[in-house]
C-alpha cells in the first residue's frame, strides 16, 4: 500500500538527476511533500522515443471497468499478469520520482505516520503504470497507479506491502518499450531495492490531512 509520496522537488529537478536534460515537459505540478490520490503529479516515460515528463491523474480505472472494478491507487506485482493490467503493462510503464512515502501504523482514529526514505537520502524511483492518453467521462480513466510488492524485514512492522522502488538504471530498463511485459515483471521482482536500502521515523499528524503541506511534515517527531 501507498497512499501518500513525499515528491518535494520540481520535475526538472528529478529530470537533471536522472540525466533527462533533454526531456519534454508538460508538467505544471508544484513540489509538494504530500502527495495524495486525486492529484496531479509528474510521471517520467518514454512515448514514441521522446523522454517526457507529464502530469498524470493519482488514480485509475479502465473506462470498460466503470461498475465493475473500483478506482484504485495502486497495483499489486502478482497481479501485472493478468487481463485488467496487460495494456498498461505493454504500453504504460512510467517512474514516479519521490523522496519518500508514507505508510501507518495503529488502530483507527489513532494511526501514526511514518515517513519511509532511502538511507543515504537518494531519490526513490517509484514503479507506475499509466494511461498517459485522454479520457472520456471519467479522470481515472488517464490516471497512475504506483505498482506494490510485499513488504520484507522490518518493513513489515509499518505495512505489509510497499511500493516497489528500482535503482536509476532499472528504472530506465522498466520504461524501455523493447522490453516486454514478462521482462517488465520480472525486472520488478528481481531488481527491487531491498527493505535494507530503507529507514523511517514517524512524523506529525498533520500528513493525515490531505492538502497538508510544507517540510515540516516530513520532520521526525518524538516517541
């Protein structure tokens, strides 16, 4: 499960550290250290051999899907395979660049959060699939999904699934359209940074709200 990103740099930003210095943008979305479903955010991926960063709609289901499956956040990595996600898979695979995200712990009306982040404080590469064309009726239709695994070692003891995050260079292996979607899978399940690569601190309250902003959120609070 990811319900919240930290993505707290601009576009650019993610675009010169990933060496996109020639990407096109079309993308307006500002920094923002609480990302939540229902929002616009930058998405990294290739379309016709162009690099492209583009504002994508946080949520997704296919227009055939309307009545039959819910609008959902996030993909899990055993089910790429099947039929709902094959066409995202094939045509759709994108990276969301993040500082960080954020999962809870606790029971309802009292869940704390907790800011989880690469140790050495690297930019995290976020597996997505995206419908990166237009929509009809509905905005899920053109929106992202980031893609999930199970959660490992100490992980576990915040959430029992997590985003699958990739090394720069498997991140641009995930976007390549030469590669197929078993090779996609299977670069996913391979090449995910370990639950080692991770640290976390719990953080205020106030991320529980969406909207709420500013790098004090993401500050470690006291036990």
């Amino acid at each position: 499960m990811c319900g919240r990103f930290d993505q707290s740099q601009t576009a650019r930003h993610y675009a010169n550290v990933f060496g996109w210095t020639d990407a096109v943008f079309d993308s307006e979305s500002g920094p923002t250290t609480n990302a939540a479903p229902g929002t616009y955010r930058p998405v990294m991926h290739l379309q016709d051999g162009e690099r492209r960063i583009d504002d994508v709609f946080w949520s997704y289901r296919a227009k055939w899907a309307e009545g039959k499956v819910p609008i959902t956040i996030n993909a899990r990595l055993d089910k790429l395979a099947n039929r709902y996600w094959a066409s995202l898979v094939k045509r759709g695979r994108g990276i969301v660049p993040a500082e960080g995200w954020y999962e809870w712990t606790g029971e309802k009306g009292h869940k704390q959060p907790w800011h989880i982040h690469r140790k050495d404080h690297g930019t995290l590469y976020l597996l997505a699939l995206a419908n990166f064309g237009s929509f009809e009726e509905n905005r899920a239709e053109a929106g992202f999904v980031l893609v999930t695994d199970d959660a490992s070692g100490g992980m576990l003891d915040i959430h029992d699934r997590r985003p699958v995050v990739l090394q720069a260079e498997d991140a641009a292996l995930w976007m390549d359209p030469t590669l197929t979607p078993q090779q996609a899978i299977e670069l996913a399940r391979q090449a995910a940074v370990p639950s080692e690569a991770f640290e976390w601190h719990k953080v205020s309250k106030a991320v529980n709200r969406a909207g709420a902003d500013g790098p004090d959120i993401t500050q470690p609070i006291e036990d």
